[in-house]
C-alpha cells in the first residue's frame, strides 16, 4: 500500500504547475522571446525593439513569485 502525505502532494503538483507555466510562458509568448533576448544580449534586443529595463523588472518579478511559491 502506497501512503502519501496530503501537504507535499499538493506541494509537488503546485510546483509542477509552476514550472510547466514558467516553461510555457518562456517558451511560447512574445514576453518570453523579450525575456530571453535581454538577457542573451540587451543591446541586441535594445536594437530589436525590446525595453530591456522592462524586461529585467520582469524577469525580477517573476523571481521573486516563484520564490514565494516555493516558500510557501
């Protein structure tokens, strides 16, 4: 017989759904495309249109929810 405890499953499935959305959001969106080009080369992106203070504010921002969620 398998015995889970109900706090770390609902943590695992939590942070499963985080990362899946972190990846998709990354990976799939325009946001993501800008993210990744400020952070490869801001004066590249700089040139390519992309705010790149914008995208550093962002990139801080969604840091610190996903420390949230693992804090919590």
């Amino acid at each position: 017989m398998l015995f889970l405890n109900k706090a770390r499953l609902v943590a695992s499935v939590v942070a499963i759904v985080v990362a899946a959305g972190l990846y998709i959001l990354l990976e799939r969106t325009r946001l993501g495309r800008a993210l990744r080009a400020a952070a490869d080369n801001p004066t590249a992106a700089t040139y390519a249109g992309v705010d790149v203070g914008r995208a550093h504010r962002i990139a801080f921002g969604l840091g610190s929810a996903v420390t949230a969620v693992a804090g919590g």
